[in-house]
C-alpha cells in the first residue's frame, strides 16, 4: 500500500513558488497582478489568490482544541413565564440543545421560577441566564434544584460585574438592591459579549481587541473562575473562522500569563443582526448557514442561530429552521467528527496569525491608554467602532459588499410596511427606508430602458439597470431592443416616462447619446455605463445621470425621489 503511494505521487513532483506565479503572470496577459488578485479586507489585510505552507512566516498556530461537539441553542425571551416554559420546551422538543433565557433585566419570584423551568432537565439541556434583574431568588433556586445532581457548570447565571461585590458594597441595578455576590456563586459565568461590536460595525480585529482587552481589565481586578465568551459571526467565511481560533489562541496566552487557576471558560457564538435584512427576508437563512458554518470550524463551544426571520414575524417555524441549520451540518454534513477542521488549510492559518498579530498591537494600543474602560470612556472605542462602521455602509452603497435581496438581485414584489421600519443600525436599514420611500409615493418615477446594439451587451446591461432600479422599488418598462436609431427614438415617443435609460452596446453611445439628447432633453436621459467610457462627443454634452458597477446605488437612486425632484 505505502509503495502504491508512493508511486501515485511521484507522478506528481513539487512545484516551486517561482513556477506557479510565472504561469499566473501569462494568464493574466498583461494585466496588473496586485490591481487584479491582491484584495484588501475590512481589516486592512492583504489576501493573495493562494497560499502555500512558506506564507506562513510565523508557522502553524498551535491552537487549543475543543473536545466536545457544540451544542445548539434557542433563546427565549422571558416576559411572561408559563409563555417562556411553552417555548424553551417546545425548542427542546424540536433538537435545540440549551436553551438562553432573556430575563430582560426583570426579577422573578420563586413560583415564578418554579413555572419557567418546569420540566427542563437542566443536567442534560445548560439554562443559560441573561439580563437577570436581582439574581438573588435565582441563585437560591439553582442551589436547591442541583442539589444531590450533578452540575457541570454550564447552567449558569451570566453577568458582566454589574452584581458583584465592590468594596465590600453590593452593587445595584435600576434601584434594586442586590442580596447576592455572584462571583462567589457556583451558578454564575462572568460574560464577555463583543457581538455588541459586531453588530455595531467593529471589524475583526477590532472585535477581538475590544473583547480581550475588557478581559484583562477584569483579570486586573477580580480573580475570574468561569468565563462565557460571546462573539458575533458575520458571513465573511474565512475571517470568521480565523477569529475565532484567534481568540482560542489568545484566550489561552491571557490566562497563562495570568497564571488562571481553577479556570474554564466557553464561547458562544451568535448570528449577527447587522448584516440582516427586512427585505426578502428568506435570503438570511443563507446567510445563518455560512456563520453557522464558519462558527463551527472556528470551534464554538456553543452556538446560536437566530431565526431568519426575527427581524419581521419571528415564527416558530423560523425558530426550528435555525436549530435544523445546525443538525444538518451536525448528522448529515458531520463537521463534529473532526476537532479542528480548518488546521492545515495555509490560507486559514494566514489569516488567524494575522488576527493574533493585529488583534493583540490593538490590545497593547488599549493598554497603553490605560486600559479597556479608560479607552472606552475616551471615546476610542466609539471611534473606532464608528469609522468601521462608515465604511461597511460605503462599501455596501457601493455593492463592493452584496447583499442579496437588498442591494442586489431585490424581489421586485417584496413590500416594506410601517411597522417594519425600525431605527436599529443595520447595512440594510438605508436601503428598506428608500424602499418603503417609493412605496409609498403616488409620483415616484418610471424608467423607459431603451435598448439597441449588440444583442449580448445591450441585454445585459438591460437586466443591470432593472436590477439597479428595482433596489429602491422603481418601475420599469423593458422593449425588445431596436436596430435602428430612428426606432429607437420613435418608441420613445411611444413610451412616455419621466425617464430614459440608454442600454446599447458601446459603440452606439456616440450616435445615439446626442441624438436622443437632442429629441428628449439631457436631464431625462441616464445612461447605463461609465462616465470615463464615454466618447468625447457625449462628453461635451454633459449628461448628469449615470449608472455603472461601482458607483454608489443609494446617493443614485435618491436623486429620483419625489421629494429631491421636486426640489
């Protein structure tokens, strides 16, 4: 068997750096190599198009591994308890595996908790506790249900210091007093969220800075014994994977320079909302299954998927489809057969030493100012969250960023009501507000896309203008396309709109541009394609409407709002 293998590869001798990039070289026939395959991240990292075990300058991470597969989790919010019970079992029933429960900082008495837990088997299913108003009642009931069973520590009580012990003071929230030192409880887990982060703009390396250097604030201060990580996983695949191992990676340096004893920590990942959208809504079930996926060969110890639709009806349905997301990429797709997965996959190893380098310069910035709360009450980390935050709605403005369903490929038939609108950050919150903006309006445009030339371009730059417009909702009118500019000009005439798009080929723009100029007026006239194409002689003639692949689709599409025209 070792000599057939032997022979099979021989077959295949090793190709030197120097060989591969003289052959992209002649592929690319002239064309600049950095403009064309070297790509610039959110993070300012440089991606190339392969990479090979020599990129990896500081070599192979030893990251630390998790033993156990992760485990599914439903959050329920806790408003009214026997309603919460309903539901926790019902997401039980359906294959979730721990359930989160949102106390939305409320308190709740004995017989109350007694109701909300009913018949949840808290050894088998972790009850993670969130928002907890005073933790004391709860506490004291954790303590009477594990007594004599079992406790792993993964039921647990999670807090960020707002309950504990300071200077011999116990602290309050909202007013309450609190009757308890969560850090000396058995049922608690200091939590560590940087999904705020996330969804708020932060890129990776800003994510893990922030959530690191808040970690060894509090190490500074208190001597920490469980720990929950939560991180906030987009679709940028490779660099939520690589984040997460970073934070493996780093999580461990910390606690060794910190000589943690008697410590255990967990992470938890959580779909983003910042990337979601209102509009065509079932598109974010792909997006959950690409941070599903990423999440899980990054190495999460638990994971939380929200529905797909949580942002509009928030169905039950929603909720068993973001659980099955994770069965099926459990049973069928088998990634929890394999500890690492993503280990040896040289560009996944390029970037989680890159995060562990730039991640952690962050950390000593941090530390330099003082530390996590100094920053923090500098405004550092605001600043830094917002510039991150401009830039993703530039990009996708622009469409560097897809997102489809919104920004590109709209559901033409897809309505934005009142009450969807909502003031949350979102990358998609702009485009749902221009959105429900022509909805609405009894005078909003209609685009006439006159087509002529060749039959390949002039379709194709068709189907990119009716999937520009119809990102804010605009109607269009489609024809066959015409071979002739005297056609061309007459359907016009025949197809009275507010607007008239010219879809040709490039080599009609220098005869049909002025003409159609001259026979409807250049302020009603747009022209699909870039204004440096242009010949000189539709350049002298200052067309002000331009549509292209890069140009920004909001600031565009804003011009023909009612409101702007009118004006």
């Amino acid at each position: 068997m070792k000599n057939t293998r032997k022979q099979l590869f021989s077959e295949f001798p090793p190709i030197s750096t120097e060989t591969w990039e003289q052959l992209i070289i002649k592929d690319l026939k002239g064309a600049d190599y950095k403009r064309k395959l070297i790509s610039v991240s959110e993070e300012g990292i440089q991606t190339k198009p392969y990479y090979r075990l020599e990129d990896l300058t500081d070599g192979i991470r030893n990251i630390p591994k998790k033993h156990q597969p992760w485990l599914a989790v439903c959050v329920v919010n806790v408003t009214d308890v026997k309603k919460a019970n309903k539901m926790a079992l019902e997401n039980l029933q359906n294959g979730a595996q721990a359930i989160q429960f949102d106390f939305n900082h409320k308190s709740f008495t004995s017989s109350e908790l007694d109701t909300l837990f009913e018949g949840i088997l808290m050894e088998i299913a972790p009850i993670f506790c969130t928002h907890v108003g005073d933790p004391s009642t709860l506490n004291e009931w954790l303590q009477h249900y594990f007594s004599g069973k079992a406790h792993d520590g993964s039921t647990c009580i999670c807090y960020d210091g707002q309950w504990s012990m300071v200077n011999g003071q116990r602290s309050t929230v909202n007013g309450q007093q609190s009757t308890v030192n969560l850090e000396d409880s058995t049922y608690s887990c200091f939590e560590f969220d940087s999904k705020i982060y996330a969804d708020s703009g932060a890129n990776a390396i800003q994510q893990l800075g922030f959530l690191l250097a808040k970690f060894i604030d509090t190490l500074n201060e208190k001597n920490l014994r469980k720990v929950r990580f939560v991180v906030g996983t987009g679709t940028n695949y490779f660099t939520e994977i690589a984040k997460i191992r970073a934070l493996r990676y780093l999580t461990h340096r910390v606690i060794t320079f910190f000589k943690c004893t008697d410590f255990s920590y967990n992470i938890v990942a959580e779909s983003t909302t910042i990337n979601k959208s209102k509009l065509d809504h079932h598109t974010n079930m792909l997006r959950n299954t690409t941070e599903a996926m990423a999440s899980i060969i990054g190495g999460v110890d638990f994971l939380l998927i929200h529905p797909h639709d949580a942002l509009t009806e928030n169905t039950s349905s929603g909720n068993r489809l973001a659980v099955n997301i994770q069965h099926m990429l459990h049973h069928e797709s088998h990634l929890s057969k394999v500890s690492d997965i993503a280990q040896g996959s040289w560009y996944i190893e390029y970037l989680t030493n890159q995060l562990i380098e730039k991640s952690w310069d962050l950390v000593m910035d941090i530390e330099a100012k003082g530390g996590f709360a100094k920053a923090k009450e500098e405004g550092f980390i605001d600043a830094q969250v917002q510039s991150s935050f401009e830039l993703l709605k530039r990009k996708a403005a622009e469409r560097t960023i897809s997102m489809i369903g919104v920004n590109k490929f709209p559901n033409a038939n897809d309505n934005i009501t009142a009450e969807l609108l909502s003031t949350e950050e979102r990358l998609a919150t702009t485009f749902e507000e221009l959105r429900k903006e022509v909805q609405t309006s009894s005078s909003a445009p209609a685009f006439y896309l006159l087509s002529g030339g060749h039959l390949a371009m002039r379709k194709a730059r068709v189907n990119f203008a009716v999937n520009f417009f119809q990102v804010a909702g605009y109607k269009t009118i489609e024809d066959d396309g015409f071979d002739t500019l005297a056609s061309a000009i007459a359907s016009v005439s025949q197809n009275p709109t507010d607007f008239v798009v010219i879809c040709t080929d490039n080599e009609s723009w220098e005869t049909w541009i002025p003409a159609l100029a001259k026979e409807i007026g250049v302020d009603r006239l747009i022209i699909a394609g870039h204004p440096k194409l242009m010949p000189e002689v539709v350049k002298e003639i200052n067309i002000p409407h331009y549509i292209y692949e890069g140009c920004n689709i909001l600031d565009t599409l804003k011009r023909w709002l009612p409101s702007n025209l009118r004006g």
